[in-house]
C-alpha cells in the first residue's frame, strides 16, 4: 500500500482513496477483494477503480514512475486518469517527442512534486493513470495549472475524474468517517 488517502470533503462521491500497487494484477485483486471482506471494507461503497501497470515511457526511458524509483510517498496526493487525443497517435514520433520534452521542461520548476504515470491501455476506460505527489496541496494545484499551457495539451481528449486526497493512517482515516 503506497497509501490511503481522506478525500472526504474533495470529492462529493468518495471518502477514502486506497493506492496499492504490486508486481502482479492478481495480487491487486486478492488484496483488493480481501480488503472488502474486512469490516471497514464492508462499510464503504466502491465509486472508482482502476488498473494500470509500468510500461517504459514512450520517449524518454528514465522516466520511472516516482513509486518505483523507491520515493517515499508524499503528503497529498492527485490522481485522475488521462486519454490523449485521437490524433495524437497519428503525430510523427519527432513532433511528439518535442511536445513530451516541452511538457518535461514545463514541470521542472516543481522538483517536489513528484510524478507516477502509468499505462492503462486495455485495462479500463483510459489509456494512462497518472499520480502527482507533493507534500504541499498547492504545488500539485500550481503545477497542473501550469502545465494546462503545454503545446501537448491539444491532444488532451480526457481527464477526468480527480481524486485528489491528504495521506492518513488507518485509524485517521476510520475516526473521520461518518
């Protein structure tokens, strides 16, 4: 478990993200279905879920998801899925990978806020998870606004919905539970 996470309050349909994370899809189901079957799992209703898994990035291979590259789990956290136009993929390869940089380039004045993109083609209704970590609510807020001035966020078709949320501990999370 990366974290869980009090969205109560951020989100009118949830109260609690769980981000788990394994090197096995099935993995994520049993723990998945394990965790509905214990007495908190039986009191919450499920309103979004969703898969994804590291793939090697597109264009620039270093790129590794901040949960992988074994960084602690920050503060507050936003994670919503992404589907990039229809024509994106019709681009050539250069003037992609230029869009991609410039989006890199764009984010570098935000060292703190971590990134984890993830693939989830064929896994839901999205091509890409994405997860932005910071300790400070604000720089994931400043850092997304920003980022809306990218060249690549023409080819933007979906993005929604956000759930954006402060790590908890268990007993935080329960206590706060109507």
């Amino acid at each position: 478990v990366r974290g869980v996470y009090d969205v109560a309050g951020l989100r009118a349909d949830a109260d609690v993200m769980i981000w788990w994370h394994s090197g096995s899809a099935d993995a994520l189901q049993d723990a998945y279905g394990l965790f509905r079957r214990t007495t908190l799992g039986r009191a919450l209703t499920g309103v979004w879920s969703q898969a994804a898994l590291h793939r090697p990035a597109e264009f620039n291979k270093s790129h590794i998801p901040a949960f992988l590259a074994g960084e602690e789990a920050r503060q507050y956290v936003c994670v919503y899925p992404f589907v990039r136009s229809y024509e994106w993929y019709l681009l050539p390869d250069e003037d992609r990978r230029e869009m991609l940089a410039e989006h890199g380039k764009m984010a570098r004045g935000y060292p703190d806020v971590r990134a984890n993109t993830v693939a989830s083609f064929a896994l839901g209704d999205y091509e890409w998870m994405l997860a932005f970590e910071a300790d400070e609510l604000h720089r994931i807020v400043d850092l997304m606004r920003d980022l809306r001035a990218s060249t690549a966020r023409r080819h933007v078709r979906e993005e929604v919905p956000f759930y954006t949320g402060r790590r908890r501990s268990v007993r935080e999370i329960v206590a706060a539970l109507p």
